[in-house]
C-alpha cells in the first residue's frame, strides 16, 4: 500500500503500459494519478482510473499543464517518449518532480524508451539520478506481486485481437502506426 497523497503523472496513458501503469497505481492506493493522453481516450483513461487527464492535443492545455505543475509529483512515469512520432517528453517531465527545500529532486523519472543518449547511459550503467530508462530482469516473484496488485481492483488488460493473416497483420500495423491503439494488439493464431 502506498501513501494516497501520492502522485504519478503517465504520459502516453492511453497505450497498454500507460493503461497497466494507471492499473498498477490504483492498485497501490496512489491518490492523485494523471494521465497525458488525447482527447478521444479521455474518458477511457478516467475509467481505468486516472483521476485527472490532460490532453496532448490541446497544446495550450499541456503547456499550462507542465507550467503550473512544476515539483508537485512523486513519479513521471513515460509510456511515450521514443514511441515514434519523435516524442520527447523527457527533460521538460524532470521540473515536474518533487524537491526537497534545498532544491534536491526527491521524485523519479522512469521511462520505456528515450534518445539513444539516454540507452547509452542505462546500459553502460551510469543512469543519472531520479532518471531510469526501466530494464529488468523477469522473475516469478516481481510477476506474482503485479498479479496480486492488480486481482485487487480486478483490472482486465486491454486488447484489441486481430486475425494473424496477411489482412489481420497490415492491419494491426496500420493501428500501431496511427499511434491510436488503446491498450495492446494481440494476434489470434487459433484460426491458424
């Protein structure tokens, strides 16, 4: 159980890791999740769990959003950067994190992908502090905690099943290129 007045901002919260990371704070007990996502997934982000979204595609919006919110959350949690259309929400996420009264970032940034810069870092293993390109080794146990996590609040994933045929497959990739997909393409080989 974490602290309710904890805050996780997920950016690309829309996507199936956004969606699992919405899921997983719920689960926790985090109190203030904020989802960046566009408009059309919204309310699809507040039904997952998000307690307040902002939306990308209102530039004015987001800009006021990153603004105003400077030191306020405990975790920047990026589903986006690196994703494709040449996002890079990395450096302008780092103000968003809490600081101490000496100016000392106490929050953590943790993202899926960013410039090659940053795989440098994290494979070299010099990642700077509160930054982390997330790499991990899998294990039953880190697997059984997220499945126990998420049984509580009975999160479902979210998939969008397609054929695995030569229609099934230029069509997933269309989607997946759109950037528009809620939640994770999965094939179905049982018609195989």
């Amino acid at each position: 159980s974490v602290n309710p007045e904890k805050s996780v901002l997920i950016i690309g919260a829309s996507g199936g890791c956004g969606i699992a990371g919405i899921q997983l704070c719920k689960a926790m007990g985090v109190g203030c999740i904020v989802g960046i996502c566009s408009k059309a997934n919204s309310d699809f982000i507040r039904e997952a769990g998000a307690t307040e979204v902002v939306c990308y595609d209102d530039d004015n919006a987001l800009g006021v959003f990153f603004e105003k919110n400077k030191a306020k959350f405990d975790c920047v949690y990026d589903a986006a950067t690196g994703s494709g259309k040449g996002e890079d929400y990395w450096e302008t996420s780092l103000d968003l994190l809490k600081i101490d009264t000496n100016g000392e970032c106490l929050g953590e940034y943790v993202a899926l992908n960013g410039p090659p810069k940053k795989w440098v870092r994290a494979l070299s293993g010099y990642q700077k502090p509160h930054q982390t390109i997330m790499m991990m080794k899998s294990n039953s146990s880190d697997l059984d905690l997220v499945v126990s996590l998420l049984s509580k609040i009975k999160a479902k994933p979210v998939i969008n099943v397609v054929p695995f045929s030569d229609e099934g497959l230029v069509g997933a990739f269309d989607a997946l290129k759109s950037r528009r997909v809620k939640g994770k393409i999965v094939f179905d080989l049982q018609d195989k």
